[in-house]
C-alpha cells in the first residue's frame, strides 16, 4: 500500500512561515529551514521586546517626572514617598503626562504631596 502524506496541509504550513518572512532579505525569505529559523527568532525577540518596551516607557516617565519634579525643588523619590504617605493613587504614567503636559495640575499634585511633610 502506498504512503499516504498529507501535501496540501504540509505546504499550506509552509506557504503561511513563507508567507510571514517576506521581506528578508536573501533565502532567508524563499528557503523553508532558513525562514522558518528566521521567523522562530523573531517571535523570541517579539516576546522579549514587549518586556523591555515597558521597561523602556517607566524609565522614561520616571526620568520626565523627576525633571519636573526638581523644578518643584523637590527629587524624585521624595516626591514619590510623599504621593505614597499621602495615598495619592496616580501611576507614573499619567504623572509623567501631567509633568509634560500640564504642569499646573503637576504643581498642584506636587502641593498636595508637600503637604504630607508639614
């Protein structure tokens, strides 16, 4: 009895990590072991890189808020200790916005934590 090989599911397999590699460049786009390595590769970097992307992001907003914060005349980490003593709930994100932003209403929130020191 001949082998029976499914074809058509394994080349549609094939086809699809084709399919995704397109635009690499040499045979890493058109040889099968070759672009399915490539593709392999990328998605443990897609993984890792969406670590370090919000990594990357809360270094920057902790970098921005501490510039806004010494212009208050006050450092950063003080700042943060004295939003936490007083449960002033605002992430850094939206902190780093306001300091950017708005710096009225970071002003206002930087008031409001000082007044945890007196």
């Amino acid at each position: 009895m001949p082998r029976s090989v499914n074809h058509v599911a394994s080349r549609a397999r094939r086809k699809a990590i084709l399919k995704l590699t397109k635009g690499n460049f040499g045979r890493r786009k058109n040889v099968w072991t070759v672009a399915k390595n490539t593709w392999e590769k990328g998605q443990t970097y897609a993984y890792r890189d969406r670590k370090n992307k919000k990594r990357a992001f809360r270094a920057l907003w902790i970098q921005r808020i501490n510039a806004a914060a010494r212009m208050e005349g006050i450092s950063y980490s003080k700042l943060i200790g004295l939003i936490n003593k007083q449960n002033i709930e605002i992430n850094r994100k939206v902190l780093a916005d306001l300091a950017a932003n708005h710096p009225e209403a970071f002003k206002a929130v930087v008031a409001k934590a000082k007044e945890a020191a007196k």
